[in-house]
C-alpha cells in the first residue's frame, strides 16, 4: 500500500481501532485514485460517513458536523 498524505496519518492520531478500520477503505481509496480527498460528516461513532469527495483536494480532509 502507498503511503498515506500526511493529513490522513494525523487524523488517524489517537482514533481508535475501531474508527480506523471504518476510515482506512476510503483513505486507501482516495490513494488508489490520486485525485480527491476525504470528506468525513458527522459526530463519530456509527453516525459518521466518510467518501472520496471531488471537491477535496488530494491528500485533504473536509471534516463537517451537521
């Protein structure tokens, strides 16, 4: 697997395992690609959604809480 951008590790910082193994497919994803970021909406837990989104930049993370 690539490397992670530098953004994606520091979101990883202190999460636990659980929330890590939700996020990691859509980061992977978003390296595989090379081309959009991670939109992540939400409070945590199993109201979170997280997907490659286009209007993210490649290697950011757009975070929103409704």
């Amino acid at each position: 697997m690539e490397k992670l951008p530098a953004e994606y590790e520091h979101y990883l910082v202190g999460k636990d395992e659980l929330h890590i193994e939700t996020i990691m497919p859509i980061f992977r994803e978003s390296v595989a690609e090379g081309k959009y970021g991670v939109h992540i909406r939400g409070l945590g837990g199993v109201s979170e959604q997280a997907f490659v989104d286009e209007s993210v930049p490649f290697g950011k993370i757009k975070i929103t809480v409704p």
